[in-house]
C-alpha cells in the first residue's frame, strides 16, 4: 500500500460520523435561522474539522494504528472544534445580574482541559481508547465536552461570563505549561505510554508503510506524537493568548456592554 | 515644572533621613534611586573585569600558534568572560535601571518592598564575590557559562571552580528571583491613579513581562544547580552516564531556563528603546498594542523553543523539525518589532541625540544579529555552525548590538534625570562612533570565521589562509570597543562633575519620570500629574490639544494586598523549583521499582495526614481571627505549627530509617533524586514554620489584638497551603504509585 492508497482507501464508510455532522449543521441552520451571519462559518468548519479528526485517514489511524495520529485527533478535538462551536455563537447580550463564576469556576474549566489531555494518556485508558469503539467515543464526546468547558471563559456568547483579561493570560499560559509537561513526557519517555500501538492488529495492511515507509517506529511515532503536544498545542494557546490581549487593547472588556451583538 | 489639577498620592511612609549620612547612608540605603545606582555602578565594575577578560582572549587569538595564554587558562577566562558578562553586567544593570525608573515610570514613591530591594542588591556583589573567590581556591570555573556535563562533574573539573560557579549562581538567581517579585508587587499595586495596564510607559511592561520570566525561568536553572552540586559534592549521578544518569538532561534543563534568559536580556533593551525612540522622533509609538501584545507571545513562545540550541545534540529529525517550526515562530513577533520602530521614526522631527543614535543603531545591529539567529533556527544550517565564531558572532550582535546598545541608549536618555546634568554631547559621539567601528570590525568578521570552520573554545588556531588577518582585524576591532568603554566612563565623570544642567524635562519627553526634579527628591513626587493616557506630560503640555485617544477612565479598583502579590508570585516560581525536581524524579524512576523496597507507604500516609490536617487548622486559625476570636485563632495556630512539626518528625525518621539500612543520596539514581526532592520540601516545610512560629509569637505578643485580618498572615497561609499541594503531588508520585 503506498501513502495515496492509504489517504483514498482509509476513510470510514460508515454512516454514523456524516449523520451526526448533518444533523448538527442542520440543527445550528434550524436554531440560528434568523441570525444567521458569517460566524456560521466557524460552525462549518467546527463540523468539516470533526468529520475530519474521525472519519478521515486519521481518524483511522488513530484506531490502534498509530499514536502520532490519536494524539493529532485528540488535538483537533480539544484545541480546535470546541473553540470554533464557541465562535460561532451569536454574541448575547449581558445578563443583568451576570453570575460570578470565580476562583473555584475557572479552576474547575480548567481541570476540566487539562484534566482531559491527562487523564486520556494514563496508560490503561489510553489503551482503552486505542482499541474499544465504545471507549472511543466517550473519549470523543469527553474531549468535546471538556474542552467547550476550558474553552467557555476565553470564548463565552456573554462577555460577562468570560474570565478577565489577565486572569485569562494566565489561565491560557498555565494550560500550555500543563501541556507542555505532558508533552515533554511522553517525548521523553523511555517507557511507552500507550502499549496498545506497539503492536497493532492490522487488519488494513498498512503496518509496513508506516513502520518503513514513514519510518515511524513504536519509538518515533510516541516522540511525534508528543511533540505535537508540546508545540503546536502551545501555539493554539499563544494565539489565544495573543487574541485576548488583543481584545483587551481594543477596548472589549472597558465597553463590554456596547460590544453585544456586534461580531468580533 | 508647574503642575495643572495635581492628585496626591497617599500612604507609604517616608524612610527616615538616610540621605544625611553620606556613605555608610549608600549601604544602608533602601531608596530604590539608591539601591538602582548601586546597581549600575557595580555592573559597571564586572564590565570592566569581563572587558579585560575579553581583551585577553583576543590577544590570545590575534595570531595563529599563539601561546600567550596556556588552553586552561584560557578556558577559565572564556568561562568567566560569558558567566561576568551574563549574570553580573547585563542582568544587574536591567534590574538596575528598572529599579530607578518603574517606580517614577508609575508614578510610586519607592518599590513595593524596599528591604527586599536592598537584599537582592546585596545578594549581587557578594554572587560575584563568590564566583571570583574560586580563583584563590585553585581556579576559576572553567567549563564554559552552560557547564555542560559531564565536563562539569567532578572528573573532568576536579578543582573547585565549578564549584564556585554553582553557588555564585545560586545566589545570584535567588537576589534575580527576589527582585523580580519585588518589581511584579511594584507594577501591580502601586500604579498612580489613572495609570492603567492599556496606558503603561512600554518599559514598564516590558520590565514586567521579564520579571514574569524570571520568575519562571530562574528556578529552573537553581533547580538544576542544586542538582549539579550534589552530584559533585555528594556523589549522586544525576548527570553522569556512569552511575546511570543523562548528560542530556543537563542540556534540556539549563536551556529551558537559557533561551528564556535571552528575552530577559532582551526585552528591557525593547522597552527601552520604545521609549527613547518616541520622544526623538517627537511621535507616540506606532503600534502601541503590538508591542505590548507581542511582548507577551515572545515571553510565552521563549518556553518552548530552547531545544534549538541542542540541534547537534542528537535529538532526531522530528523533534528538530519541531523546534525549527517554534523557533522561526518566535521571530515573527520579534521582527515586527522593528518594524514598529522604523514606523515610529517615519515622517518624525527626528533630533540625533546621541541616545537616539544608540538607538537606531540597535536597530541595524539588533536586525543582523536576529537574522543570524534565523539561520540557526534551521537545522541543518546549525549543525555546520554551531559552535563555531559564526555563534560567537550571532549572540554577540543580540547581546552587545542589541542589549547593550539599548542599554547606552537608555543611560544617555535617562543620565539627566539620575544625576541633574547632561552627559556631555561631543564624548558621547566619541562613544558612539568608536563603539559602532569597534564592534562591527570585532564581529563581523567572526560570520566568516566561523563559516570558514574556524571553533569556539579552543584556545588557538594554525595557521590557515586569512585567519591570520580576520583574528586580527577582530582583535583590533576589540580594542577599539576597549578604547570606546574608556571614553564612556571618562564621559561619566566629566559630566557628573561639570555637565550641562539639565532642569526638570530636557528632552520634553512624556512619561511620568520626567514630571519630578532631576534628580528626584527621596520620595519621587510631591505631587503625581493626573494620568489619562499614555503620554500624561503631553497631555499637561496640551491641554486643548491631545492627539492620543483619551479611553474613558476604568473603574479605579483598589489594588490588591502588596503581600499576597508577592506571595503568588513566589509560589509561582518555587513551582518551577518543584516541577525540575519532579520531572528529574519522574524521569529516572518511571521504569524501575526501587522506591517500593524502600519506602514505608503508610506510615508516610499517616503523617501526610498531619500535614494535610495543618492546612485545615490553619484556616480555621483565619476564620477565627476575622470573628475576633483571639483565644481560638492562639489555639488554631498553636496546633497549626504542631502538626507541621509532627510531619518533619516523620520525615527525620523515615530518613534514619534509610541512613540506618545504608541508603543515602549516592546510593543510587532512586535515592538521588528521593532524597533531593524530599529533602528540598521539607527545607520549605522548615521555612513555613519559622514564618508561622513568628506569626504565633506575634499572636501571643498581641499583635492582631485588633485586626480582622492580617496580610502577613494570608502571605503565610497561601505558602503553607503551597508547601501542603506540593507534598500531595510527591506522595502520589513517589509513594502512592508504588502501591498500585
């Protein structure tokens, strides 16, 4: 199998995935039908990237095959689809008495994010996940959830619910220092954090592609893998680090209320 | 100069009359003007000592086969070159010129803490006096300014050189830390009404964003150090091969905390050039929120690119490609930068003062030594130059054309207002234009050395086409550079002595500083100018006409307590500390069970237990003193203090325990790494309570007889609670997971 085989013939068929983009796009189309604007876009792209992280070659891969390509899924799902979903939102007006989520809230969102990326890479439910479709998709729901939860205060509808502009700097930075870590970790390590893809069943004959062919040994796909933790999982929160500022120097947070309604 | 509609600042004492008592008055001082010029002036006495050493080595180089210097001396005075310059000249004088200016930049009367100002002052010159006291023990330290083991360890630098360099920088970065902390409490709570972040001069932020890294990156370097020294003092391995431990480590450590220390050194240099470019180009910055903005990535992303300097470490091809991706990351908010400042100059009434030329001088030197930085971020290019004169030239543009140039600079500007006088004018375009020949002939031509293969560190070279004469050139350039700090320090006499008069604001600049007598009177201001944009003199100037948008003024919130600041901002830090421990413990132990054969979990439990209990009594103790219930809040802290107690007697035993079955910290890389990350948290459990015996003392003597609260206490309470997590996390680490 050469790698344009693998990229056509890897896709998962089933129905499932695409049903569950359409009816979440239609469901988005139905519910915003009167306030539709260009941030549906974001919603569009939440679905593309979801369809992607699951149904593609990666998606693929990451079943058992590959742990560079679980932990690019586990990315996608974290970092990537529900901070679009929170884009894409209709900004709401402030509530008049906006709830004060506090110390204990945000660290609860946070746990929630970080919690996610380590609690999946124990060793038995990394495992777990590598080779149980039911496992996998409380892992896929689980990421999505979490992460719309560390995500909400950076990206909240209502500006009153997002955490404050340097609080949410170092929310942001302490989550990429958490990241980092568990990245420099699993690069690191001399043990394998997942034992399931050091052996892979493989059912699709594609094994010899990637070990010679990619020349991802067990060992060098655990080091991509974590790698792809460490730094490019950091950017997405430099960017959103660099995007509060942002806001923050445009002046957001000293007009909030006047900000309802209009789009970023 | 008059000021229109004045506010007073309120509260913080006035010292008592120190100014009267001459020099003893300049050791006792703890005026931050004082303690700032302290700092500058010994800086400048390491410059000169790191200057020599410089001109050392080029005599040494000036000619092939030259044997001027015999190789260990020349390492010694190579390693002492980068050490003196890093961490006795560029680091002090920031932290020198931050401690004059952030306080009258805000609009303050002193820093936030004046004692522990005075403290990380002391801390320098006795750092220094420790590095160079190794030269009377048998040898300075001669393992370059990384010490990159195993040369480090005690096989290959067997005298106590290195030694010395160990604790030099221990307290070195302890007198960093503190100051650090010191200048995050100032900017936070001591900001003149008005002032907010948005409106904050760029040298303040940026000052501030490096006291941040500081705080991250320092104790990442004390973490390693401490393990350094244990190893060569007491026979553990944590970075030799031999006993099982990784040399690599040492590497991945010392740069986590290395790279980071570049932007400590660079960002003030930014800072200070925003703000001397602006006032003589007569325009506000262009691009105020960028600056700002990106500062913040440049300090985010400067953790996590430090494995570019380990490309011929052996790391593979992934993780190279990786860092390579990180690091051309960095340059871009970096290099848009200099963008903002050519933007700020266009179309300015530019004055060519000679601040300003420094200036813009950074600016051509800062851009060629960034762009032989982005070189180096491919790897490939770095594996064939790596270690050689082309580095030595690359960081010698960021550090001196950069930093140094920013610095010059930022003394021109600000020499007025220290000392009342100008510095002369005509020396000083000496200074310049010697600096600029000196420099580039010194450097440049190292590019070309070093892509003609020509080594770092080695003490001579032979006698290979045009090395000669490059050398040469080089050498000459160095002592031009040599000539050009002469000129400088006889400027610096002349002009404190017999200089122009300056008066209050000669350059007609905008931020606060420049609202105050030259020099300013101890307590800074008697009255601070209303603040209601990023150029508030302006604003005084032109009243009718005030060309920068005037933001509704924010919500004026009280600032939070100076204390509890500090304390997180400590807290931050020592987690550093406790990560390096961790993840060395982490990294040697994964695979093995040794900890299991050794350690008793339950009893450890039991007194885990106690020290949880204590964090529990110790909030009781504050709820207690908010009711007003003197006797429960005696009783709870009593207790407090008691279970502390009962924790660190657990620890004792379980050590003799250990001792007593011949298990100690050279035994092996479980005991290592057990003993150091223990024995340092129960070094911090030790300090919690002598803070909490002296608060109970406090208590007994009546002195929250009246007090719903105490920031002293709170301050205490965060650190217990702090000393509590971090043994959570180690007995999961180390005892838990055994049982498992």
């Amino acid at each position: 199998m050469t790698t344009k085989e693998l990229l056509l013939s890897a896709w998962d068929t089933r129905p499932l995935v695409p049903v569950m983009c359409g009816l979440a796009l239609a469901g988005y189309l139905i519910h915003f039908r009167r306030r539709l604007v260009a941030r549906a876009g974001f919603f569009v792209l939440a679905t593309a990237l979801f369809f992607v992280a699951l149904a593609s070659p990666i998606g693929t891969l990451a079943r058992g095959y590959l742990f560079s390509a679980h932990m690019l899924q586990h990315l996608i799902l974290m970092l990537a689809v529900p901070p679009l979903i929170l884009l894409s939102l209709p900004r709401e007006r402030d509530a008049a008495q906006p709830k004060d989520w506090g110390a204990i809230g945000y660290g609860g969102s946070w746990l929630a994010g970080v919690g996610a990326m380590w609690i999946w890479h124990a060793r038995t439910l990394c495992n777990a996940a590598a080779v149980s479709t039911t496992v996998q998709w409380l892992q896929t729901g689980s990421l999505i959830v979490m992460g719309l939860a560390f995500w909400r205060p950076v990206l909240a509808p209502r500006i009153s619910d997002r955490v404050p502009t340097f609080p949410g700097v170092l929310y942001l930075f302490a989550a990429c220092v958490a990241c980092t870590i568990l990245g420099i970790m699993v690069t690191l390590s001399p043990v394998e954090v997942c034992s399931a893809y050091m052996h892979p069943v493989d059912a699709l004959g594609v094994m010899p592609l990637l070990r010679d062919g990619w020349g991802l040994t067990h060992q060098a796909d655990q080091e991509l893998g974590g790698l792809m933790m460490w730094v490019p999982a950091c950017l997405v929160y430099a960017a959103a680090i660099l995007a509060t500022l942002g806001r923050y120097y445009a002046g957001e947070h000293a007009s909030a209320t006047h900000a309802a309604g209009s789009a970023e | 100069m008059t000021v229109a509609n004045p506010e007073v600042i309120v509260g913080h004492d006035a010292h008592d009359d120190e100014h009267a008592r001459g020099a003893f008055g300049w050791v006792t001082t703890v005026d931050h003007k004082r303690i700032g010029v302290l700092y500058l002036l010994t800086s400048l006495f390491f410059f000169a000592i790191g200057g020599v050493e410089a001109l050392l080595i080029r005599i040494q180089l000036a000619r092939p086969n030259s044997h001027f210097l015999d190789p260990e001396t020349f390492n010694q005075i190579f390693t002492m070159h980068g050490t003196t310059m890093i961490f006795l000249v560029v680091m002090p004088t920031l932290v020198g010129l931050a401690n004059y200016f952030v306080p009258l930049m805000i609009g303050a009367r002193d820093m936030a803490f004046p004692r522990l100002n005075a403290l990380g002052y002391w801390l320098f010159p006795f750092g220094g006096l420790l590095l160079h006291f190794s030269l009377v023990t048998g040898g300075a330290p001669s393992a370059g300014w990384f010490s990159y083991a195993p040369l480090s360890e005690t096989p290959y630098s067997s005298t106590m050189g290195t030694d010395y360099w160990v604790l030099a920088l221990l307290v070195l970065g302890i007198g960093s830390v503190s100051g650090a902390i010191n200048i995050i409490a100032t900017v936070i709570t001591l900001r003149a009404p008005g002032l907010t972040i948005r409106r904050l001069p760029l040298f303040v932020w940026m000052t501030f964003v490096t006291a941040i890294l500081i705080i991250l990156a320092l104790p990442v370097l004390n973490a390693s150090l401490v393990m350094l020294i244990i190893d060569r003092r007491l026979d553990a391995h944590f970075f030799q091969a031999n006993g099982g431990g990784s040399a690599i480590l040492w590497q991945h450590f010392f740069w986590t905390f290395g790279h980071p220390e570049v932007y400590i050194m660079a960002l003030p240099a930014f800072g200070m050039i925003s703000e001397v470019i602006p006032v003589f180009s007569r325009k506000p910055i262009f691009g105020y929120e960028f600056v700002a903005a990106s500062t913040v990535a440049i300090a985010i992303l400067s953790f996590g690119v430090w494995a570019h300097h380990m490309f011929a470490a052996g790391l593979g091809h992934r993780a190279d490609l990786a860092f390579a991706i990180g690091s051309m990351a960095i340059a871009v908010p970096t290099g848009v930068k200099i963008f903002n400042w050519i933007a700020t100059m266009w179309g300015g009434k530019i004055r060519f003062t000679t601040a300003m030329m420094f200036a813009t001088a950074f600016l051509l030197e800062f851009v060629i030594g960034g762009l032989s930085g982005i070189t180096f971020a491919a790897a490939p290019i770095d594996w064939q130059v790596t270690d050689t004169y082309y580095l030595v030239a690359h960081f010698h543009y960021v550090l001196f054309g950069g930093t140094a140039f920013a610095i010059f600079a930022a003394l021109y500007y600000w020499f007025p207002k220290m000392s009342g006088r100008f510095l002369s004018e005509s020396w000083g375009k000496a200074h310049f234009w010697l600096t600029i020949v000196g420099f580039n002939l010194t450097f440049f031509v190292q590019h070309f050395l070093g892509i003609m293969g020509m080594p770092r560190r080695v003490f001579t070279y032979p006698d290979l086409p045009g090395w000669g004469a490059l050398n040469m050139a080089s050498t000459v350039g160095a002592f031009i550079m040599g000539l050009s700090v002469i000129v400088f320090a006889i400027n610096l006499v002349l002009s404190l002595r017999s200089g122009k008069v300056a008066g209050d604001n000669p350059w007609d600049a905008w931020t606060l500083e420049w609202a105050t007598t030259s020099p300013p009177p101890h307590d800074n201001f008697e009255r601070v100018p209303p603040v209601r944009s990023r150029r508030p003199l302006w604003d005084l100037a032109h009243p009718s006409d005030q060309n920068q948008k005037v933001d509704a003024a924010g919500r004026e919130r009280t600032p939070p307590d100076k204390s509890v600041v500090a304390m997180w901002a400590f807290i931050v830090s020592e987690s550093g500390f406790f990560v390096v421990l961790i993840l060395s413990y982490v990294f040697f132990n994964i695979s093995t069970k040794a900890a299991a054969a050794a350690l008793d979990v339950k009893t450890t439990g039991i007194f885990t237990a106690c020290l949880l209990a204590s964090s529990l009594t110790l909030y009781l103790a504050e709820k207690s003193l908010e009711h007003g219930n003197a006797g429960a809040f005696r009783a709870w802290m009593i207790l407090t203090v008691i279970l502390g107690c009962v924790f660190m007697g657990g620890q004792a035993n379980e050590y003799m325990k250990l001792f007593d079955r011949g298990i100690s910290v050279n035994t092996s890389l479980f005991t290592s790494t057990f003993f150091t990350l223990t024995g340092f948290h129960g070094l911090h459990v030790t300090l919690g309570l002598v803070a909490l015996g002296i608060l109970c003392g406090l208590a007994f003597a009546g002195d929250f007889a009246k007090k719903k609260s105490s920031s002293a206490l709170q301050a205490a309470g965060l650190y217990w609670h702090f000393v509590d997590v971090v043994w959570i996390v180690v007995f999961s680490i180390v005892y838990v997971r055994n049982v498992l």
